[in-house]
C-alpha cells in the first residue's frame, strides 16, 4: 500500500485491520453498487457540487489477484466471480452489451469507513457463466492503449445526448410507456405514436435493469438492436435519439447554446475570439450569429 493512501493505518495493523471492499458497477448512467461485506456499507463520494453518500448492498462477490494479460500487452486482468443471476451477470447473458460496463474498487476498513482507496478501476471485458456462478473478466485501464480525442471541425455535434458537455438530463426527456406487444426485436407501444416517426431512433429502451439502442421508429413500433433476456411487458422507460444535427438540437430539444458543429461553437471568450457572421440552416430558414456569438430568437 503507498505511504499517501488514505488507510495505511489499518492496512499495516494487525489487530485493527478490518478490510472491506466495494464495487461500483456502472454502465452508461446506471450503477450497480454491492460490497462482499456481510452487511451493506454507506460512504460519501466528494462531487463538483459537494457530497453525495452511496451505499453498496452486501451480496456474494469475490475477486481474484491482478494478473499480467497473457496476450503479450501491458495491461492487466482480474476476475471477478458473482452469482449468475446477479444483476451485473445479467448484462452479459444473451447478446453482449451495447455499452461498456466498467468497475472501480473501494478498499476501507471498517475501522474507518470515511477512509478509502480506489484500488482497481477498469472494464468488464468478458464474463464465463459455469454452473450457479459467473466470472468476470475486469481489465485494467492502461492510459498507453486509450484513444485519445481529438478536435475536429465538422457540422455535426460531438457530444454525446444527456452527457456533460450536451447538459440536458435524461429525466426531463424520459418516457414512461407500455408495452402492448413483443415480437423478437420489435416493440409496440400505442404511446410510440404521440411523438414523430424517427423521434427514437438511436434512443434507449430500458426495462429490468437492462438497457437496449433503438434502431427505428415508426408510428406505434420501434425496433430495439438486441433482445432482452425476457420479453419486456408492462411499463418500461424510452428515451429520444439525437442525430447531432443543428436542426434536431434546435427544433427538438432547444439546446443549441450547447451544440459543438463548426461552425456554430459559442465561443469561450467572444472578444477575444470574433466567430464573424456565421449562419445556421434551421430546415427553410437561415439565422446569422453577430461577432459576438450571439445567436438571436430561432422561430421554429
């Protein structure tokens, strides 16, 4: 343990030592918090607003010692073992999922809950179900192998719906509908059709922890990419797609001060930085943005 960590207290001790790990699931915006404790845990995690306590609920899961990736790489793996009907697990039955699932380890002592270190933050690469028990394989993030972004011109927007940079929260845009038919991968919903065709498209589906793209939309269907492990019925949440158009931005969801396409990024400091007149095509009509970044009423 490094001499800076926030436990070295307890990890040297041999009578206090009281270790503790927790495990913090996440795949897009939905965790998954357990602790092998035999009883649930509650810690405060500092945010950029403050404070926010998160509790982990006691449940069967172990872990294995990191070990070298035998592929040759630099980076390394651990597994993870939990019961196969275990939440977690039951993102990796049946078709992979959509979106990464990453995991990042606590270790406190509960001598001290307050105190804690990250140990382990990577992704669920793989997972092996053998018998009532699924192993999953975490590999370590390795700064060395991670795309590193870059910045392009381009006229569609960059960000990513509901993430920071886009600013809109998905519970402002979220649906709650039911579900009327299931058929394989398509859907039914007579809700479907209180919004326009295509007003799904690349959106969510999300029913019994699990969360699905949606690939089109049309009246009161749409089609989902993969299958759920059981049929959705009743009620289940959709949330709308973006085509990181302008229009789609300014007409659908009125959010274009956040919009990144060139050449309509709002400039960090317009005096410094003129934009010139640029313009905006909003389907027929064509807003001018002054040297100042100032867009204007956009009549949609």
């Amino acid at each position: 343990m490094k001499d800076d960590s926030n436990i070295t207290l307890y990890e040297q001790s041999i009578e206090d030592g009281e270790p503790i790990e927790l495990y913090a699931f996440t795949q897009n915006d939905i965790s998954y918090l357990y602790t092998s404790n035999f009883e649930d845990v509650s810690i405060t995690i500092p945010t950029t607003a403050g404070v926010r306590t998160e509790t982990y609920f006691a449940d069967y899961i172990e872990r294995a010692e990191i070990t070298p990736n035998t592929s040759g790489s630099s980076a390394t793996n651990m597994e993870i073992t939990v019961w196969k009907d275990h939440p977690v697990a039951k993102l990796f039955q049946g078709a992979p999922p959509e979106k990464t699932v990453v995991v990042k380890i606590y270790r406190l002592h509960a001598a001290n809950v307050d105190k804690y270190d990250v140990v382990f933050y990577g992704k669920i690469s793989q997972a092996n179900f053998e018998e009532s028990k699924c192993t999953l394989t975490a590999k370590l993030e390795n700064w060395l192998e991670k795309e590193l972004p870059n910045g392009t011109y381009r006229y569609s927007c960059s960000n990513s719906i509901f993430d920071q940079n886009c600013q809109l929260r998905k519970e402002d845009w979220q649906v709650k509908i039911f579900v009327d038919k299931v058929s394989e991968l398509t859907i039914y919903s007579a809700q479907f059709t209180n919004f326009e065709d295509g007003y799904f498209v690349g959106g969510r589906f999300y029913y019994d922890n699990q969360v699905r793209m949606i690939e089109s939309h049309k009246g009161e269907v749409i089609t989902i990419r993969y299958p759920f492990l059981r049929n959705p019925y009743n009620d289940a949440i959709v949330t709308p797609g973006c085509s990181h158009l302008f229009s789609i931005c300014a007409k659908r969801f009125k959010n274009t001060d956040n919009f990144t396409g060139f050449p309509y990024i709002k400039p960090t400091d317009s005096e410094k930085n003129p934009v010139g007149k640029g313009i905006y095509w909003v389907d027929s009509q064509v807003v001018n943005r002054d040297s100042k970044g100032f867009v204007g009423t956009i009549k949609l």
